[in-house]
C-alpha cells in the first residue's frame, strides 16, 4: 500500500516533538493502541532521526515519516533512519527534486496558487497545505482547489478536534496533520495513556456516521462522508465488513455487515 493510500485511510496523520528518543516507541504504540497508524516525527529537535530509527524498527507498519524537514542533509538523515515519507513546510525545489531522487514521497508546504504551480511542475499533485487556519483553512483551500482539480491537500497547523471534522469531510483532503492528541507536555510525563486516549477521541471523529434507516433485512444503513476510511477505522476496531457485490469506485464505496451497511452519503 503506497503512503498517499496510507493516509487517505488513516485520514490523521499525528505531527510530533520529540525531545527523547526514549519516548518514540512508547509513542507509537499510544498512537497505534489509539487508532492512528501514523506519525510525523518532526526535525525541530535532535532526537528526531533516532526517534524515526526506533519507531521504523518496533514497528514497520506504521506510517512514519519526517516533518518539517528544511535540507536535503535532513532529509537523507531521516530517509536513513527510515523515514517512508519527507513533509516540508514550505517548497524547496533543490530538497523536494532531492527526495524524489531518492524514490521518497515527498509532501511540500503550499499556501497560494505560485506554490502549488511549483509543486505541480516538480511532478507532485499532493502538497501539505501550511499554516491552515491562519491562512484561511478549508474555505481557502476550496478556491485554491477550484483551478487545480488534480491537486489535494494535507492541512496542517491550528486543527483541532472541534475543525478537524470538516476538513476530513472535503475530498480534496488526503488527511489532516495535526498535534492535538500528542502535546509536548504529555509525551514529556509519559503519560501515553491519555495520549491513546487523546487519539481515540479523534479517531471518533472519523467514525461519525448518519443513520438512512433500515434496510430489508432489518440492517441499520449508515453514510459516511468517507466509508471506506470509516470501514477501515472500524475493521481495526473488531467490526466484520465484507465487500458488497454492487460496490462502484465512482459512487464511493459500499461495505455490508452482518447487522449494517456501511455506504456514502
């Protein structure tokens, strides 16, 4: 599975300051226990790299990549620590054309049309979307998405669990970056409990669903904005979909249970 599919799943992606090394395994496994197979090491601090290293090694499944990642020294370093994705705040074309020499997905920060005209002449069609709230959030992506209609978007900076709903909400969101599960001070006590618990809750978030009604066998119908990341979620939790015979790509994916159906609004 590529990391763009990765994230479309996921649908949060956590960003992380790690200023020990020690607490990256921990870490993970909050992340993991709460429901979000992702993480964003950033590289504003030293334990960075090795942060990556240990979280790649204990578990080679989640999705771990560098953030804010400024040079291509930063970026090999964390390719080396095995990083399987570089995020940037801005774009850099000499470490964008870099990383994707190295055959490393790259994500970019974007915040206007020049950006994303850049991004799109490096090759790339998806760009991190950097500071959003300040920068006008999901409204200002719309009018930047209207003329780019083979662009999406990761937002990230100032989402939180009461904003973060809408922008998962658009499709032109691959996911949402976003600290607010994992703040500083927790990872800092080492109370990773209620960082899983942090997660969950934004896990939820994803799993809103509405309820159509009742199907002829008696089935709940339920709609999500996006079922098939809702079903992903919700296989992880325990719950026993199999694919309908009438699932159609084009109208968004179909997932039937045994007591519901799970479809597109």
């Amino acid at each position: 599975m590529s990391i763009i599919k990765q994230f479309e799943l996921t649908g949060i992606v956590p960003v992380v300051v790690i200023d020990d090394a020690k607490d990256a395994v921990p870490l993970a496994e909050a992340l993991i226990k709460g429901g979000l197979p992702a993480a964003e090491i950033t590289f504003r601090t030293p334990a960075a790299k090795d942060a990556i290293a240990a979280i790649s090694k204990s578990f080679p499944d989640l999705a771990v990549g560098a953030g804010t990642v400024l040079t291509c020294e930063q970026a090999d370093a964390a390719v080396e620590a095995g990083a399987k994705f570089i995020v940037s705040p801005g774009l850099n074309p000499e470490v964008v054309k870099h990383v994707i020499s190295r055959g490393v997905p790259m994500i970019p920060g974007c915040a206007n049309a020049s950006d994303i005209e850049a991004a799109l002449s490096l090759g790339l069609t998806e760009v991190k979307f950097f500071p959003a709230e300040p920068l006008g959030g999901l409204k200002m992506i719309k009018a930047l998405a209207a003329p780019y209609t083979n662009v999406r978007f990761m937002p990230t900076g100032g989402l939180n669990a009461a904003n973060i709903g809408a922008y998962l909400d658009d499709p032109r969101i691959i996911c949402c970056g976003g600290s607010f599960m994992v703040p500083k001070e927790l990872i800092a006590k080492g109370d990773f409990d209620k960082i899983a618990a942090h997660t969950r809750q934004a896990e939820d978030i994803m799993l809103r669903v509405t309820f159509k009604g009742l199907d002829e066998k008696g089935r709940s119908i339920l709609a999500s904005s996006n079922p098939e990341r809702t079903a992903f979620h919700m296989r992880r939790r325990g719950a026993g979909f199999f694919d309908s015979e009438t699932e159609s790509p084009s109208k968004g994916n179909s997932f039937e249970a045994e007591t519901f159906i799970l479809t597109a609004l």
